[in-house]
C-alpha cells in the first residue's frame, strides 16, 4: 500500500480520534463512542499496512488505549440508561455549522431502530415541510429498518391546502419505500421532541427548524445541511426504557 494513502489514514484517525477526546470531555459521551469507534477502525486499519515492528506497537498500544476508554464509556452510558439518568445537551451556537440532521441523529440510530414520533408544532410553511422531507431522508439512508414514522404537529390555518397536500405527497413517497407515515394534528402542541424507538429522546429547542435561510439558491449551504449555518438552539438528549406512542 502506498505510503501516502496510509499517511492519509492515520490523518483521518487522528481528526475522528481528537473529536472523540473533545466530546468525551464535554460529557458528551454517546457522540464520543461513535468517534472512537470510528477511529480505532481507521487505526486498525493503519496497523494493517504498516510494516515496521516499532510503528506497528506503537499502533497496537494506542489502539488499546482507545478501545479500553471505549467500553469505559459504554459501561458507563449503560449503566446510565439502566438508572433511567442519562441526560446529555448540546449547545448550538449562532451561525455554526456541521450540524445536519445526520450529523446530530447519527449517535442514537441502531439497528434496532423501526419506529418514529417526532413532535413539532411547526411543519407548516414551504421550508419546514422540507425539513421533515430532509430528516425523512436521513432515517431512509441510515443504518436502521424504519417502518413507521408517526407525526404530531398543528395545522397552518392561514394556508392548509398546501400543508396538506405536502403531507400527503410525503405520506405517499414513503409508503413506496415501505414506511408508513401516520398524521396527526393539534391546536394545543408547543413542545418540540423526537422519540426513537430504541429508547432514545431528543428535544430540540427549535425542533427541526433550527437552520437559517441560505443567502441564495446557488449559495454555498443550500443543499448540504452539514455547511448550512443554525440558529443558535439547545439540543437536549434523554433515554428510557420505554417509548410512550402518540
């Protein structure tokens, strides 16, 4: 193997491993496991192509470091989760990117994950219709079954039709990738929360509507979420052991 691309790799494992040690100390635990994870991978894989006795030790022992700082954590996310105490917030600031809907849901999407609620009074207008399309999307190509995703939210009284036919447009879509899309409305919902059904809880304080409006159409950010700026919002992450239905 090149020596470049195996440069590249260690890079790579680098960036991942320093996020994880970063998040790791702002408590943020369940996004710090899946950068370790992320990161040892890329270190075994360095520890592949590298033939050099010393660098391959030298490799092995970092590996080892991070792994057991690894199931450190997962030991103690459990442990966390069984006591019904996790608890975990994310501060978005102003203006700040790199927090596309993959790159915030990411952490908390398994295998095991079929269901969805998500709470949000504001799914009306064009722009919010397309939030829900984008985090539809996402749960599609994640590494998850989705079939059902169940949606509370509040009708837009000044102009129904297009909400309606939105939904319905949506509701259709999904039904041919094998997800069904219940809708129901209220006239008294004001929180904002999305609930998995592996047990996790996110509460946006702007729900899904936290991105500010790209400068233009060909502007930079207007189709990848991860460069478009936010708004500044708390984001604040639970689990139970039971995942109450609509």
């Amino acid at each position: 193997m090149a020596q470049n691309h195996v440069s590249g790799m260690e890079t790579s494992a680098i960036s991942v491993l320093k996020r994880a040690v970063e998040l790791d100390h702002s408590s943020r635990f369940q996004e710090s496991l899946v950068c370790y994870q992320e990161g040892i991978q890329l270190l075994m894989d360095v520890l592949k192509a590298v033939k050099d006795d010393s660098k391959r030790g030298h490799y092995r022992e970092k590996i080892k470091g991070y792994m057991d700082r690894a199931e450190q954590i997962k030991a103690h996310v459990s442990q966390m989760k069984e006591d019904g105490k996790y608890h975990e917030q994310i501060r978005i600031s102003e203006d700040a990117t790199g927090h596309s809907y993959e790159a915030l849901f990411k952490p908390y999407i398994s295998s095991a994950l079929t269901e969805v609620w998500v709470e949000d009074p504001y799914i009306r207008h064009t722009h919010q219709l397309y939030n829900l399309v984008r985090f539809c999307e996402m749960l599609l190509k994640a590494s998850c079954k989705v079939k059902r995703i169940h949606l509370l939210t509040s009708q837009d009284e000044a102009d129904s039709s297009q909400q309606s036919s939105a939904l319905a447009e949506l509701k259709e879509s999904l039904s041919n990738q094998g997800v069904t899309l219940d809708l129901q409305f209220s006239s008294t919902i004001h929180d904002r929360e999305i609930r998995f059904d592996n047990g996790w809880i996110i509460k946006i304080g702007r729900g899904l509507d936290y991105f500010k409006r790209p400068k233009g159409r060909f502007s930079i950010g207007y189709c990848d979420y991860d460069l478009r700026q936010c708004q500044e919002t708390t984001v604040d992450i639970f689990h139970t052991k039971h995942t109450k239905t609509l």
